[in-house]
C-alpha cells in the first residue's frame, strides 16, 4: 500500500520521523511524508501540486484539534469522518451566514452534501480503530464566548481544525481515499493556552499514527 502522510507543521508528527530515523517503513507499505504548512490555503495548494504528479492508495491527514464536546477529551485520538467550513461566509449584524445560506455555493453542488463533505467510507477505512466524528475548519481559531458558542449552536460538530476541509475537497475533487485522523489538545473554549495538553496529544496521535502504519503493512 502507497500511503501519503500530511500534517500542517513539522512538530505535529516529530515523533513518527524519529521513529522512522531509526526503523524502515514495515512491510510492503510504501509513500511519503508532506508538511503543507497551517491553514486551508497552504493545504489546497501543497495537495494538489503534490496529487497532480502522485498518486497513492490513502491520504491520511494528521495533526491536533480542538473538542467542542466534553465526552472528546484532551488527548483523545480520533477520526474526522466529515468536514465543513466554520467562517467562509457573512456577518449579517449579530448573525451568520454561511457560503451556502449566501446562495454562493450550492449546498448540494459536488462534492458537498448539504453543506458537507463526507469521507466516503471503504474497506481500508476499517483499521482506523478510532471514534469517529464531525469536524469544522476554520481560519480564525474560536477564542472567545460569542464565538464558541455561535459555532456550536450553528453547525453541531465535534472538533475544530484549520486544514481538515481542504483535506476533504482536494481528496474527493482528486478521486483519492483519504482520512482525516485527529489528536485533542483542548476543548474549544476561551483561549487559555495553559490548559492545552499538546505534548499529550502529539504523542498519542505519533503513538497511534505508527501502530496503523504497522497494520496497513500486513
């Protein structure tokens, strides 16, 4: 299997290079590593550059997330099944509108379904031995009250992100399996860095993201 890695920063899968420093890629597993830089722009552009002249069995995007749910704890390991924009859209006074309820993009336009894009689930997608759950990409991170509580009351998901949904639309325009797998770090609150467990979400997701590499090899 030819797999292809991405992440946003180099420090989010510093423990898989040390890893793979001193050990080869396990099996018959193939592929490479990526970082595409933060946020949806630095991703769309650094994925398709990179799928016009590659191509591979799985795009696994990882990296940290934020929890707007209280059961998706610090440190949790999950996958992020589908994806949305959280701030493409309009301030109308106190309100928001999104892309879709601007009559922009049509909701159900492809690849979107009803404002979404879903990861379509294949036989591969059975090792990831994770919680799935909904994501939300924004490129203004929610740090206040107001914020956090418009985007949940609006869209309903669980964590928060700022390249999952390019992951999504690059991968599904593309015609490439992907997933998007996620470490927690915080919950989604007013931003208060010294309640962030990183270092604990970094290691849990190189711990997980090294163990399915393992399992995709045989």
């Amino acid at each position: 299997m030819n797999i292809l890695i991405a992440a946003a920063t180099d420090a989010e899968i510093a423990p898989l290079n040390a890893y793979f420093q001193k050990a080869s890629l396990p099996g018959s597993l193939t592929g490479g590593v990526i970082i595409t830089g933060v946020g949806m722009l630095n991703t769309t552009f650094e994925l398709t550059k990179h799928l016009q002249t590659n191509r591979y069995d799985l795009v696994l995007q990882v990296g940290v997330a934020g929890s707007y749910v209280e059961s998706i704890k610090p440190g949790d390991v999950v996958f992020v099944t589908s994806d949305r924009y959280g701030d493409l859209g309009a301030e109308d006074h106190d309100d928001y509108l999104d892309i879709f309820e601007m009559g922009l993009i049509n909701p159900n336009v492809s690849p979107f379904i009803n404002g979404t894009l879903l990861t379509p689930l294949l036989p591969l997608h059975n090792r990831i031995k994770l919680p799935q759950v909904t994501g939300l990409t924004v490129n203004t991170v929610s740090g206040n009250e107001r914020t956090v509580k418009r985007r949940k009351d609006k869209f309903h998901c669980d964590v928060e992100t700022m390249e999952g949904v390019a992951l999504h639309y690059v991968c599904l325009r593309e015609r490439v399996a992907f997933a998007q797998v996620r470490a927690i770090s915080n919950y989604v609150t007013p931003r208060d860095k010294s309640q962030w467990q990183m270092k604990d979400a970094i290691i849990n997701l190189n711990k997980w993201l090294i163990d399915f590499m393992n399992v995709l090899a045989y």
